[in-house]
C-alpha cells in the first residue's frame, strides 16, 4: 500500500481567537530572532481569518498584505503593528 501524505496547514487548526492567540504566542516565543515565525503567523493567522477583511481593516492592499508577510516579506514594524491591530492582538512587554 501507498502511503499519502498531505501537506500540514496551521490555518485548518485556528478556527478560534483562542487558538490564534497561543499560536501567535508560541511565536513570539520562539521566534530566532529575525521576525520569521512571527511574520509567518500573523500570515496564517490572517489566512485563517481572511485576507481581504485583515487588509480592509489594516489598510494594506491585499496583495501588499500578501507580500509583506510572505516567507520572504520584510514588512517594516509599522505594517507589523497595522496588520496586529487589525486582528485585534496588542504587543506588551513582560
């Protein structure tokens, strides 16, 4: 028998504002150092959410909002910071 494999999305596990906010955490957590796991939530996070609203509300293009957080976007910290408020999330320090 064949085996088949699929490929994993984190978007088919953040169906609750719950979910997106320990994902987004584990991030920030985990993140190297470079943005990359962060830019690659707030990605998916945004995927799960639907980019055209998240882009409305942030006032990005869609397809800006696409580039900037793609694997190999550098958005500035201000559109880090649009596309956050946009999903509702605020960026403390501990």
């Amino acid at each position: 028998m064949k085996e088949k494999f699929t490929r994993w999305d984190p978007v088919d596990h953040l169906h609750t504002e719950t979910n997106q906010v320990a994902y987004l955490n584990a991030c920030l957590e985990e993140d190297p150092g470079d943005g990359s796991l962060v830019r690659a939530a707030l990605g998916d996070i945004a995927r799960a959410r639907g980019m055209s609203s998240v882009s409305r509300a942030a006032g990005i293009s869609r397809e800006g909002l696409y580039r900037a957080l793609a694997t190999d976007g550098n958005p500035e910290f201000a559109t880090v910071m649009r596309v956050m408020r946009a999903l509702g999330f605020h960026l403390r320090a501990a």
